[in-house]
C-alpha cells in the first residue's frame, strides 16, 4: 500500500483486518508504505491519514451496502 500525500501518521485498514486499523504505513521521504500479506478474496479498504478516514480516487472504489465509499482489491 502507498500514499503520497502529505501527512504526519498513515494507516491501512480494511476488511483483511476487521477496520482495526493495525498496518500503520512507513514513512520513506515523502511516501508512506506497506507491504501486507492479504487473504485471497476481494477486500475493501481504506487510509487513515492524520486522524481521517481517506479512500485514495487513483485505486478501484465502490460503495458499500450502506453507501460508503471505499477502495478494494480482488
């Protein structure tokens, strides 16, 4: 996982960790990153950038039975 935006603190966090936002991205200059194991199936996911809850408009997005959006992974 990469964000390369400005921030302070990134996570990931999604389905493969049940939203508990336990993969805390790396910072490496002006990039966060992450390599994490996934399970093999379609997860949805998410950033938490500074304290927010951010989906990156460059990755797939779709929203959810609920109407929120999130990025995700097949």
């Amino acid at each position: 996982f990469r964000w390369e935006h400005p921030a302070q603190e990134v996570y990931v966090t999604g389905t493969f960790d049940n939203w508990s936002k336990s993969e805390k991205l790396v910072r490496n200059g002006d990039v966060f990153e992450k390599k994490v194991v996934l399970p093999l199936k379609k997860i949805y996911y998410k950033f938490v950038v500074d304290g927010f809850w951010a989906t990156k408009h460059t990755n797939p997005q779709e929203k959810d039975a609920y109407g929120n959006l999130s990025n995700f992974l097949t």
